[in-house]
C-alpha cells in the first residue's frame, strides 16, 4: 500500500465524500482518489 502526501490528505478532507482527482505531471496521468469504503459499494454493487 503507498501512503498519501499531506497535500493529498488535505485534499480528501476538504472534498468530504467526493472523489479527489490527482495527476502524475510526469506522465500527465490522473487518478482518482477514493475512499476504500465507497470503492467498495461501487464495486460490489449491482447495477439494474
């Protein structure tokens, strides 16, 4: 598991329950950062 910077954390606590976007500026790749427990429903739940 890799551990999240400051800024990173400050930026989950600031977003509450939204998903926080965060880029590689090497690569231009962004990511989403999300907390286990939502990952986990929209995971596992069904869509109709």
């Amino acid at each position: 598991m890799v551990t999240i910077t400051p800024e990173q954390r400050q930026a989950v606590v600031e977003a509450g329950d939204s998903p926080v976007e965060v880029a590689d500026p090497q690569t231009g790749t962004s990511y989403v950062l999300l907390r286990a427990d939502v990952y986990s429903q929209l995971v596992f739940c069904p869509f109709p």
